[in-house]
C-alpha cells in the first residue's frame, strides 16, 4: 500500500504552545501553503482522501480532495488533556518531567501517553490494509506521522522523534 502522510500547516497558535487535539485555526496565508502541497503530491483522482477531523486537517483535505474525503477520529493528534492550551513553560514541572522522561508509556494528566496514540494509528492501519487500499491520501498531525513511520520501520516509539515532521511536510511510505 502506498501511503502519502501530510501535515497540516502552520497553526495560529505561538511557538511554545501545548494544542494538540485543540481545535485551533490555520495561520494564514494557507491556501498559498495548500497549492505548494498539492503540487508535490500525485494526482488525486480516485485515491481515497483521510483527515484527522480537526480543522486545521480537514480545511486541507477539502483543498486537495475537492470536498471528498474522510474523518477519522484515529488520527487526531495525542490528546494532552490537562495541558492543551498552555504553554510548555507553564506545565507544572513535576508531571511534566516524568512524562519527558517516559512520554512513550507515562500518560498525560487527563490525556494521552504515546503509545495510546500509537495503538489509535496502528488500529487505522489494520483497518487499511484489510479493506485492500492501494494508494491512500491521510492530512494528520505530526505524532500521527510519527506513529505511521514507527509501523512501516519498525522503530521503537521512543525513538519516533528522530523523524524531523515540519508543517506542510510531506511522508511517502509503503506498508505491505
């Protein structure tokens, strides 16, 4: 299966930031953003389109699908429950340190550990390749990103951020 991962562009939100499955809007100006990317993917007639249901996906997904496309909730972003919205400097130091020192297994306050994310993308794949796709479009989030490269390379999660995933970045894998 050939699979084309793409991440959203840039969000509203100022860097040091914790919005992960917060709903923020795009920075602008995306369309200009939206073009660039979709003249580096194939040509999309045919192939189904999937997209995290948040909206700074779903607005690209809608560009580059022309409206036919697909939510899946699996693809969301990792849930950072207590944290989402505030910035890294004001996460309560404690907590905060023992999930960086395990964000793999160490669930965040009210959200997610890695590995449950992981299990989300995981579970989406399986779901893929059991309905025999051979090409697929997916607009998601960088952890999700991560989590598909982990699978297809077999890489231990708590090695996911040596794979660099820029906004508007662009991932061609096969999974077989």
């Amino acid at each position: 299966m050939e699979i084309y991962l793409v991440r959203h562009t840039e969000t509203i939100c100022e860097k040091g930031i914790c919005y992960g499955q917060a709903d923020v809007d795009l920075r602008e100006p995306y369309l200009q953003e939206f073009e660039k990317i979709k003249q580096q993917l194939p040509l999309l007639k045919e192939i189904p389109v999937f997209s995290s249901p948040l909206k700074r996906c779903t607005q690209l997904a809608d560009f580059l699908s022309n409206g036919d496309f697909q939510t899946d909730a699996r693809l969301m972003e990792m849930h950072f429950g207590d944290w989402e919205l505030q910035s890294w400097d004001e996460i309560p130091k404690e907590p905060l340190n023992k999930w960086m020192e395990d964000f793999v297994s160490v669930q965040v306050p009210h959200g997610e550990s890695f590995v449950l994310l992981y299990d989300r993308v995981r579970s989406f794949i399986e779901d893929l390749k059991r309905k025999n796709i051979k090409k697929v479009l997916i607009i998601t989030h960088a952890g999700v990103i991560r989590s598909f490269l982990c699978y297809q390379q077999n890489l231990p999660l708590q090695d996911a951020f040596q794979n660099k995933c820029n906004f508007g970045a662009i991932f061609k894998i096969i999974l077989k």
